[in-house]
C-alpha cells in the first residue's frame, strides 16, 4: 500500500506507551504541546479539552499508535475495557512541494538531518497552502465508541492531550502523522539536489540621483521574521561526505566536534 506521492506506508505503527507511569507525564508541557492545544482550541469546546487535560493526567491514555493521517488511542476508564479512539487527518495531497522547499532552504534541511525539528517548521508548511496542524473541525476526525454524544468526547479529548504530550517527547511524530516519517522524510530530503536559494544576480545601471539617499523599504525588512542560525555542522550535513574512514569513523563524525568546538569558540570572543 502506497501514499499519494508513492512512498510505502509504514506497516507497523509508531507506538507511545501510555498509562499512569508513562514518562511523559512527569515532564512539564512544552511549546510543541501548547502549539497543538492552542491550534485545537480554536475550533474545540476549550472546557471538554480541559476534561480532557484530566483524563490525561491521571493516566488513562493506555496508548497512542500513530499511522499516516491516523492515530488510535486506548483510554481506560475504570475496570471497564479501554475505549477505542481514532484521530483522522485529510491526507497531504503536496509532499513533494513540502520537501522541495525544506531542501531548498538551507539551514531547515541541516536542521531536520541532524535530528532537530526548528519550531518554525509551520511556516514552510503555510508556505506550501497546508497545515502542520488542524485548523478546523472538518479537518479533524474523530472516532469513539462511548455514548458521549458531544464533540470531543472525553476520550478523544484526553487522547488528543496525550498526543501533545508525545510531539513534546519527539516532534517528528507530528510529521508521522502527517503522512512522513522521519526516515521517509530525511531519505528524500538526502536525496534532493543541494540549491543556493539565492536569487538571480540582476544588473542595473548606475545614476547619479538618490545615490546618497537611503535605501527605500527599510521599514519593512523590521518585519521579516528571522531565520534560525545555522548549525556549527551546516556543510558537513549538506555536502556528500567523502569515501574516507579514520579508525572506522567517517570524516564527517570525525570534524563535527571540531565545528561544534569552533562555534563556541567564536561565540565567546565578545568584546570586553
């Protein structure tokens, strides 16, 4: 079985064990956790998310298992058997457009190759027309098998919780869900053709007049959100690395501690 853009789903699930011992409710919430719950409340009754919040919290999400564009979710509730929740996602029609873009920009590609997810990852996905998260009830799906009749159900809403709780632990769950693993993701992104991403050098004729006049359009470059710094290793993780071993090391193993050293270095020489 295939997705739309012809990668093979992953046969077996990403498992998040749960239940009251799980080590993610002994963390505190994080931003990927807030981010989530703050683009659900926008189109979720906020109370039922809090009852929800609850359930969470006193560990009654057993499990998550998370597929492309679904997860399913066990929430026990007493000695009765745990109810069966599924979390649906409208499938991601332009993968390859989303990937395209991460390569072409530079310091994102380095970043999700070395493991690292930057928060603004949603901007690249608003970018493309499509969201990271759901934005509107028609674009969250929802199953149980309760009698709660109102929407979300507590369990839904305790799963959903959970499951903020996990993109917190490993953000790239979130792509998972989205349709990407991260081998899937960081496999295409290594494949792609590194690009400058600079644009094409125009030239323009000199003149005399407003030579010293300030350059217009400064105002709005204040409003340009800035760009995460690029990594200590950035070539290393974009370049091809070279067919050399050092004591069965490759090269690339080998210098990134020597980047990292060099980064802290510099970051450190700052005027007395």
């Amino acid at each position: 079985m295939t997705d739309h853009d012809g990668y093979f789903e992953t046969a077996k699930p990403i498992r998040v064990r749960g239940g009251p011992s799980s080590p993610l409710l002994r963390e505190p919430v994080g931003w990927w956790a807030r981010r989530f719950i703050g683009a659900l409340e926008s189109f979720l009754d906020p109370e039922r998310l809090r009852r929800g919040r609850a359930y969470a919290e006193q560990g009654r999400v057993l499990r998550l298992d998370v597929r492309p564009y679904e997860v399913t979710a066990f929430v026990g509730e007493g000695a009765d058997e745990p109810h069966e929740v599924t979390l649906g996602l409208t499938a991601i029609e332009g993968w390859d457009e989303i990937e395209g873009e991460l390569a072409r920009r530079a310091v994102f590609r380095a970043r999700l190759l070395a493991g690292e997810i930057p928060q603004d990852l949603e901007r690249v996905f608003g970018d493309c027309g499509v969201g990271l998260f759901p934005e509107a009830a028609e674009e969250l799906h929802q199953m149980c098998g309760c009698s709660d009749w109102v929407d979300p159900c507590v369990h839904a809403a305790a799963a959903l919780h959970f499951l903020a709780r996990a993109f917190d632990d490993d953000p790239f769950l979130a792509l998972a869900w989205n349709g990407r693993t991260r081998e899937q993701l960081l496999t295409a992104l290594r494949r792609r053709p590194v690009e400058s991403g600079l644009p094409p050098v125009v030239e323009t004729p000199l003149r005399a007049e407003g030579f010293w006049a300030p350059p217009s359009g400064l105002a709005a470059l204040k409003d340009r959100s800035a760009h995460p710094p690029a990594p200590p290793g950035l070539l290393l993780r974009l370049l091809d690395p070279p067919a050399v071993k050092i004591r069965r090391r490759s090269l690339t193993d080998v210098l990134e501690p020597a980047y990292e050293a060099l980064a802290r270095r510099d970051g450190d020489d700052s005027p007395e």
